[in-house]
C-alpha cells in the first residue's frame, strides 16, 4: 500500500506531533475553504499561532502535520468534515491518518480491524511489538529505531485509536459512522471503511 507524500520502500513516521488534530483540524479547515491553498493555511497557522502553541518551532511542526494530513482529503470530505459532528470528525480524522501513513493505515486494517472480526476485542502494546517485529522485515527502518522512539510511535498511536473512540480500556470498540460518512469511504476503492473496526458495507447488506 503507497499512499500520497510515502515512498514504496520507507514508512514515514512523523506522526507523533500531536495525535488525531482534530481541533487543529477545526482551524485549519475554514481557513482552507477561504483560500483553497494549503501553503496560505499553513503560513496563517504558524504567523497568527493558532494552535497556541509554546515555541515558533512547534507551531511551524504542528501546522505542518495538520495541512498534510487534511490535504488527503477531497473538497467534498473537507465540507462533510466541516459540518461533521464530533464523533464524525474524530472518525474522519482517523482516516485521514491512515490515508497519510501507510504504517498507521496498516496497523488499522490488518490489526484492529482483524482482531474485532475475530471477535477479539483485546488490544494492547504486545499487538503493537508484534506488528513492528513482523513489517521490519520488510522494513528495517523499523528496526534502526531507537527504543524511545518506538514507545513514542505506539503511545501516540493508541492515543489516536483512544480519541477516535476505536480504543477503550484496552478494548477494540465497534466503529458506528453515519451513513454519509460510510458513503464518503464507499467512494474509494477498496472502501476506507477498512480502516476501522466495522463490517463492510457490503457485508452488512448481505
């Protein structure tokens, strides 16, 4: 799986600035339906500091991550994540990251999204090792981590699944979307309804 601003051979792994940025993502969207320029949103977040963010460096590092992440999005799944409710926003967020980060996007379908059609709704970071030990060998970036870097990747990443609501107490929690954010996912092809812990569209209609 290759997906926009990823190279076939490496994972990128910048996501841990920040987790879902879904309120980042409440800024950053308005800005984008006034300008329709990515580049003019970002320079607006970093000069006005938007996010309130502490140092200049964390402003450029956070705007940065927020314009990347939406800017997989279509104008049509900008508005639906504009008029979304909360729920569906964190949903849409969480796909947002895994269309960003093919890691993520992997994780989410070969390990949550498995795990709770096996009816195993336990998840904690020995899943997460176990995937990492597994695509580093195909990957050997993964092994070249060093070990903070590797606990900051799987704390942030079950920070995300936590805030999308995919992940409480150490259980893998059913995806509910509404039926125009199911829509919107339907739209590609394989659906991104893959991406989270739900039955396909296709198999609930059978």
């Amino acid at each position: 799986m290759t997906l926009p601003n990823e190279s076939r051979d490496r994972y990128a792994l910048s996501f841990t600035c920040g987790s879902l940025l879904t309120r980042e993502a409440d800024i950053a969207v308005p800005l984008y339906m006034e300008s329709a320029d990515w580049n003019v949103v970002r320079m607006q977040i970093i000069k006005k500091n938007l996010f309130q963010t502490r140092t200049a460096s964390s402003a450029v590092r956070f705007a940065s991550e927020t314009v990347q992440r939406l800017a997989v999005f279509t104008p049509t799944e900008l508005q639906l994540l504009h008029e979304a409710s909360p729920n569906e926003r964190n949903l849409l967020m969480w796909i947002a990251a895994c269309r960003r980060y093919a890691f993520i996007a992997e994780f989410a379908e070969e390990i949550v999204r498995e795990r709770y059609l096996l009816l195993t709704s336990t998840l904690g970071y020995g899943e997460f090792d176990s995937f990492v030990n597994g695509k580093s060998l195909w990957h050997p970036e993964l092994d070249q981590l060093k070990i903070s870097t590797r606990k900051k990747l799987r704390s942030t990443l079950f920070r995300m699944l936590t805030e999308a609501g995919l992940l409480v107490d150490g259980h893998i929690q059913q995806a509910v979307p509404s039926e125009r954010i199911r829509d919107a996912l339907d739209v590609r092809e394989p659906s991104d309804i893959r991406f989270l812990p739900v039955r396909a569209s296709k198999e609930i209609s059978s």
